[in-house]
C-alpha cells in the first residue's frame, strides 16, 4: 500500500526556491546550439519533444534574465523590468510544469508563448532607451563590458548585448512554436493522414520558390509602387528549412528594396524601376538574390548597417509606441519596430 503525501509550502519559501533555481539555471551553459536535426529527432514522439523544451527553455531564460541585470541600472528601465518580470514568471511556471503530462504542459507553454509575444516591442524600446542613456546619462543603461565583468562599455557593447539577447529570443520562440505545432497536428491529423514533409513548424521538403512568390504578393499590395520580376533558375527546388522564417525574411528584404525605390523613383517622370529577384540551387545550397536600383547606402555607412538603431527609413508617425501585430502569413510578427537589426521580427 502507497500513500502519497502533500507538502505544503508557503509561498515565500517557493520564491526562495525559486530564487535558488534561478541562480543554477543561469549558471548552466547549453550544451550547443540547437540544430534542426536535433530538433527533428526529438520530435518523434510528444514526450521527447516536451523533454528537450523541458531542458531547454528554463536554462535560456534563466540566462536571459542574468543578461538583463548585466545592464547597470536595468531595474530604472521600464522595459527592462517588464522584461524581467516576464521571464522570471515564465521561468517559475516551467519549473512547476510537468513535461509528462499531456494536458497541463501544452497549456503551460501557449501561455508562456502568447505572454513574450510582446518581448520584441519591449526589447525595442529598451535598446532605444540605453542608447539615449550612453549619450546623455553614462551613469544609467549601461552595459557590462564582459558576460561576467561590471565595467562599462559603449555602443559597440550594447550591439553585442542586444545580439545576444535576440539570438536567444529566436531560439526559444523557435522551439515554443514548434511544440505547440506539434501539439496542434496530433490533434487535427486524430484519424487521418500526416504529411510526412512537415515536422511542426520545419518543412522537410520547403519550397522556396513558392515562399518568393507569397512575399511578392504581399509586397505588391503594401502602399509602395512597385514591379519585381522574378526568374527561378532551378526549377523545383526542395531543402530542409522553416517557411515562415524564411518568408519573414525575403518579405523584409523586398519591402526595403520596394521602399527604396520608390523613394528614389517619386520625384522622376519614367516608370518605376524593377526589383529583381532570382533563385538558383544546386545539391549543396540555395540562393536567393535580390537587387534594385534604389540608390543604395553611402559607403561611409556600411559599417552600421547591422546596427539596431541604423535605418534609411524615414521617422513615421508612431515610431516611439509599441509595435503591433498585424495578419501575416505563418504569423510572422508584421508590426512596425522602433529599432531595426537582425531577427528583430522573428
């Protein structure tokens, strides 16, 4: 006969826990990377694939929330705090999660998935924030010179702390919205047949030439005067990749294209110049290619181009409130950024 005993603890005590938890988890590095073949092989089963978000996610943020106190005067900043106060909540509800079971957990992880939702906005904000501190407050939003020094750094650190911090967002949102993918198919697919090219969010056998086509499309009813000619050099091309990303992608590098163009294009009395947009492949890789006349950049600029505050576009109206989301293909996030730089949508 087995009894099962209850222990009771006050909610201090848990915080305490918590706290303890928050300290082991930051101190962990990954292992590696994750790989879409190590994703892919742990989606197999539900419960494998619950495991490795099980093992993943609390050592990502509890390292990201480490990542947020490295910002000397971080708990002044808004954004920060939501920020902090976000992860460490999402940090405590996995910890109280249970990967094997098969109804609470999926729930646990859409909630957590649908509250950072709004971590790219807060984020923006909060770079736009340290960067106006480092010029006219260098006692406030500054940000340590090495991952465990508390020294202070210029611009140049905070690019290298916002490229960490994003690199990590992606990663996790990756791994959530591949779950809940899964999660989502083995309750519709109850009965039927699977496709055996889609593993949640990963297409085995992705079309790039039809994910072009889709950008154009939506490209071609945004509010910019556009023709983009499109060649596929290839023919049928299939590789391994997320279409969704990879629409976000070809999707921001064609509104720039487009924009610039017409920009430059306005004040001219000839029609509107191609954009050019061509794919080839061979066994080993795929290519995609897009080329305007827009004018391009002066040289001088081009080392700030992966800057997070660097843009060519003009200031719109509502710049500085937070972005808001609009319908997309595959859900990419479709609002307008307060910053720009890589995988500041994803």
């Amino acid at each position: 006969l087995h009894r099962h005993r209850h222990v009771v603890i006050s909610a201090a005590r848990l915080d305490e826990f918590m706290q303890a938890e928050l300290r082991v988890f930051a101190a962990k590095r990954p292992a590696q990377p994750l790989r879409f073949l190590d994703v892919i092989g742990a989606s197999s089963s539900l419960a494998q694939l619950a495991h490795l978000v099980h093992e993943e996610l609390p050592t990502r943020f509890a390292r990201r929330i480490k990542h947020i106190q490295r910002v000397e005067g971080w708990d002044t900043i808004p954004e920060l705090v939501d920020l902090h106060v976000m992860h460490v909540q999402s940090f405590r509800e996995l910890r109280l999660a249970n990967p094997n079971d098969a109804d609470q957990y999926p729930e646990a992880i859409s909630r957590i998935r649908q509250r950072h939702k709004n971590i790219a906005p807060l984020f923006a904000e909060a770079v736009k924030r340290i960067d106006r501190a480092l010029i006219g407050e260098p006692e406030a939003g500054m940000v340590s010179d090495q991952e465990e020094s508390g020294s202070c750094l210029d611009r140049h650190a905070v690019e290298l702390w916002a490229e960490t911090f994003l690199r990590s967002r992606v990663s996790t949102e990756m791994l959530m919205s591949h779950y809940e993918t899964c999660i989502l198919a083995s309750q519709e697919q109850v009965g039927s047949a699977t496709d055996p090219t889609k593993v949640g969010i990963i297409d085995l056998q992705c079309d790039p030439w039809q994910i072009c086509q889709q950008a154009i499309a939506q490209i071609q009813d945004g509010p910019w005067p556009c023709l983009i000619e499109a060649e596929n050099m290839s023919g049928q091309v299939a590789f391994c990749h997320v279409p969704r990303y990879l629409f976000y992608m070809i999707d921001e590098l064609l509104k720039n294209s487009v924009r610039a163009t017409a920009e430059r294009d306005e004040d001219s009395e000839h029609s509107v110049k191609p954009v050019r947009l061509s794919l080839c492949a061979d066994e080993s890789q795929v290519v995609i290619r897009i080329s305007d006349r827009g004018g391009g950049m002066p040289s001088r600029q081009a080392s700030e181009m992966w800057s997070y505050r660097f843009t060519t576009s003009p200031a719109m109206p509502g710049d500085s409130t937070l972005a808001t989301e609009v319908e997309r293909p595959w859900g990419v996030f479709g609002g307008d950024s307060p910053i720009s730089g890589r995988g500041i949508g994803l």
